[in-house]
C-alpha cells in the first residue's frame, strides 16, 4: 500500500535518489532541504515516515529528531536516518534522539527499500515485543550473547528481560530452580494488596538485566502453555521487549510462543553444514506458521576466522537463497566464553569499540527495527508433524 514519506536531505543528489527509489514503489513522497521546513512539514502533512539527513542548513538532524518526538503530531511517526556520519557514537547519538532506524551512506536503494517497508510496519509504543532465538547447534555462549544484546537494548532507552525457558525432566530440579537456590542473587518480587494483577517474579542480575525462568515440559497440555504464554504478555507494562532463549522442542508451549513471537531469530555457526540446518529449521518454523518475514539469522564464528568485512559479502547470497534477513555475524574468543552473565559489567560496556561490541549493537538496531505494527491473535496450537516424535 503507497504511504506518505518525507524527505528531510541537504544533499540534491542523495535527495533525487531517496525520492526516486520510493516512487518507483509508489509511494507518495515529499520533499524538504532543511531542518525547520521539515518540521513545519512534517506537523502539517503528517506522513506515515520521515526519512532525515544529519547534516542539514540550520539545526542538524538530531535536532530535528528530537523536536518531532516531543511535538504531537509527529511523536509517533518512524523515522530512519540516512547520514555520513556512521560511527558508532553517531549512531548512538541518533537512536537517543529518536529515530527508530539509522543508515550510512551511500545506502543501495535495495537496502532503503528494505527498512523503509519494515519501518512502516512499526509497532505502536506499549506493545511488547516478544523476540525468539532458537539455538540451532547448540552453540556456545547463548547466554553471553542474549544477555549483551539485552545491555545494548538498554543503552537506546528500551526496557528488556529475559526469558529463559527450560525443559523439565522427570527426577530432575529444573535449572530455575537451581539457580533460584544459589546465594547472592536478588531476586525481584512484586505482590499487590489491591487484587490487582502482580507482575511476574524476575530474577535480577548484577548487571541490572533482568531474567524470567519458565519451566515447559513436552506433555504439558494446551492451557498450560497458553498461561504461560498469557503470563509473558502481562509484562508488557513493565518492559517493552522480550528476548526468549527458546528450546526448539515439540511442546506446547514452543508452538504457542512462535505463533505470537514478533521475530524468531535462528542462532547458527557460519559454517556450509549450519547453513543447511538454517534452511532445515526455516521451513520448520514456515509449516508451524512463523513466515519469513518474521525470521532472521545470526551467525556465529566460534573460532574466531571470519572476517568482519566478510558480513556485506555474505549478506546478499545469505538473504537470496534462505529468504531470510541475516542480522548479523558475531565473532567469539575464548574468553568470551569464561564471562558469564553474572558479571556485573557487560562486555559491551568494557570493551565499548571491541568489534563484538559493534556485532552486538547492530543486532539490537536490527531488532529495534524489526517491529510488527499489528501482531496476529494468538493462533490454536497446530500440529507440526514433522516436530512430533514418532513422526
């Protein structure tokens, strides 16, 4: 559907393509060359995004961002900001002021077509964004790395917890409960005299981040599930997004979180042979009714190999043969394995302009991104054969 779309640029050249891109998708655009015009028409014609330049006449672009997210009219308009100005701090800078997505340029109009279609189905604010990583090999580090993309959620104003989900065995404390027994940890419990409804018990990490254990077992029943799923969703009060380290078992409650899931995020190595069981796992998640739209990948370079300038290289093929969004490559050293999410500090925050710290912040710029603006109601638990036992 062709939407309404401003164009704040100072740059002719840049400004012309923008324009030309957007019209060729049919959409309707507009056009100003300097901040204060862009506000005024912004307040006037109200369009449905803004697309904003940093370097402009007058006020810059950060400016200009943050008057329109405390004016009225505009305060709820997505913005994504296209600048030369790509250092990390720039960044930052741009997400604090409120834009809701940033790119540097030069930017392909392939690539300004993507974000502009995914920004335009951004969520409204108080809607809990429920994101799903699904282990697919077993990987090393899966805590580190959720709760360090937790941390740089954080830093761009956003509230996060996590949820790490557990399967019960039979004769066996499940790890919550483990870890619940275990000296030193805080634990957050919210009670109400008044009847109303409590927020649910969370544990509180050092670092600040704060974890939700839920228990699921195979032969739990549908209600079952369903409450717990009822359970994550009445947090939305209290954080905005949910990063669920998911087990990809044939339970009920699986099947339930990934029919209302915003994003599920496959967690692989780089490697041919994960490759594969990406593709394997895709088509999963597309017959238990997950599309590829709401999925996406991350890789992970346990040994360290894989070139950083090798992610814009790898990036079309990846997308093009999968269908899927690759947000991102994570490269891990050995002693990232030794850090836990016990340490007080993230990683991100001790090693600021380490390139894991960059890997990390572009995967919560891609989820920041990544927002549904109207989610499915929660779908009947469907049977997924091919996940079932037996089958």
């Amino acid at each position: 559907m062709a939407k309404k779309i401003l164009i704040i640029e100072a740059d002719p050249t840049a400004l012309r393509l923008t324009e030309y891109t957007l019209k060729q998708r049919g959409h309707q655009v507009l056009t100003t060359h300097n901040g204060l015009e862009g506000i005024i028409t912004a307040q006037k014609e109200t369009p449905d995004l803004i697309i904003l330049d940093v370097m402009l006449p007058g006020i810059d672009g950060y400016e200009v961002c943050k008057r329109l997210r405390t004016g009225a009219q505009t305060a709820d308009i997505p913005i994504l900001i296209i600048s030369g100005k790509a250092r990390e701090e720039d960044i930052a800078i741009g997400f604090k002021a409120g834009a809701n997505d940033y790119l540097s340029k030069p930017a392909t109009p392939s690539t300004i077509i993507s974000r502009v279609e995914r920004l335009l189905s951004i969520k409204p604010d108080g809607q809990l964004g429920i994101i799903a990583f699904i282990n697919s090999s077993d990987n090393p580090g899966m805590t580190v790395m959720l709760s360090e993309i937790a941390a740089a959620i954080t830093e761009m104003e956003k509230q996060v917890t996590l949820v790490e989900v557990t399967t019960a065995r039979k004769g066996l404390k499940s790890h919550a409960a483990a870890l619940l027994e275990s000296a030193g940890r805080a634990i957050l419990e919210t009670t109400t005299g008044s009847g109303e409804k409590a927020e649910p018990a969370c544990e509180v990490l050092p670092s600040g981040i704060r974890v939700l254990h839920i228990t699921e077992s195979a032969d739990e029943s549908d209600d079952t599930a369903r409450s717990s799923i009822e359970l994550m969703q009445g947090m939305s009060g209290a954080t905005d997004y949910l990063l669920v380290d998911l087990p990809f078992t044939p339970s009920p409650f699986t099947k339930s979180l990934l029919a209302t899931c915003e994003l599920a995020v496959i967690v692989s190595g780089y490697k041919l042979k994960d490759i594969s069981e990406i593709y394997n796992i895709v088509r999963l998640l597309s017959f238990s009714g997950v599309s590829p739209v709401k999925t996406a990948a991350i890789l992970i370079d346990t040994e360290g190999t894989f070139p950083a300038a090798s992610l814009s290289s790898i990036k079309p093929y990846f997308e093009g043969n999968l269908g899927i969004d690759l947000a991102g490559v994570i490269s891990f050293d050995a002693k990232l394995y030794q850090l836990s999410y016990l340490e007080s500090q993230p990683i991100i925050k001790s090693g600021q302009n380490s390139q894991f710290a960059q890997n990390i912040r572009q995967i919560a710029r891609y989820i920041l991104s990544h927002n549904i603006n109207k989610k499915d109601p929660l779908k009947p638990i469907a049977r997924v054969p091919h996940l079932e036992k037996g089958k």
